[in-house]
C-alpha cells in the first residue's frame, strides 16, 4: 500500500509519455498550479465522464493559473485512442509501470462491488507552483468532482 501524500508534501517528481509518446514532467510546469488526477483506465464509462468534464473546464481552470494532467496505467496508444475518441483536451500521461500512481498514493488496495482490490485509487492532487501538495483528495467519485475541486478551490 502507497503512502497517501498530505499537504505541504513535496509533489514527487515525473516524467512519462502522453498520448504522441512525448515526455512530460511535473518539472515542466514549475511556476503553475498543477491537478493531477489518477484514473484507473481511459475507454471506461467513468474515466471517460471525469476526462470530458476535466476537458469541458479547461479553460476555467487554465483561466485560474492550473494546467491539468491525467495519469493512468495506459500505454500512450491507448490513450491517444481515448484523446480522439472523446475529443479530450487535458494532458493524457501513461503510467505502465505504475511508479508514479505509488509515488502518489494512488495505487493500493481498494473495495470494488464490495470486494478489496488491488488497483488504482481515483484521486486528485493539486500542486502549488512551488511543487507542493496544495490539496490531496483520495477515493474521489467520477461524476462531479471537477465542480467540487473548481468550488473548493474558489474558481
């Protein structure tokens, strides 16, 4: 089982493929707030309903100084798949080996139809422009949680 991150925790440092098989690091995105969100895989209803919601407020979030990406167990192919299929506008990233969804505590055990399941733990972090844990949010649910983190965060 990860640690779960806390806030004031150094976000931890990644680098994986996006969707065109390009690199992209949380280093990138120093001097912006950064939502990093873990999904446990793009073509699923859920996934899908939290990726367009994510992209449908892009601009309002961009707007307010915070870039989005979502990480998922995917391989690039597959999420390049989910970017055209969905029209999705948030940064997509890959995570095969599933080090940066640990790293973030957003891999673990987790109850699924009732049984304890080993696997991705919806969550969302948001990084200061520093690199800090502003907000680490576990376990959250699909539907509706862009409009609770652009509330929460007073957008």
């Amino acid at each position: 089982m990860s640690e779960r991150l806390q806030t004031g925790d150094t976000a931890p440092a990644f680098t994986l493929p996006d969707a065109d098989g390009n690199e992209i690091s949380l280093a990138d995105h120093k001097g912006r707030k950064v939502i990093v969100y873990f999904y446990p895989a793009a073509l699923t209803p859920g996934c899908t309903k939290q990726a367009c919601d994510f992209t449908d407020n892009l601009d309002v979030l961009a707007g307010a100084g915070y870039d989005v990406i979502g990480v998922s167990p995917d391989k690039p192919e597959k999420l390049a798949k989910f970017r055209e299929k969905e029209d999705l506008k948030v940064t997509l990233v890959g995570d095969p080996s599933k080090e940066t969804l640990a790293a973030y505590g957003a891999f673990g055990e987790k109850k699924l139809y009732g049984k304890v399941v080993t696997g991705v733990i919806r969550s969302t972090i948001v990084v200061d422009e520093e690199g800090k844990v502003e907000r680490a949010l576990y376990n959250v649910k699909a539907t509706g949680h862009v409009a609770k983190i652009i509330k929460d965060l007073g957008i």
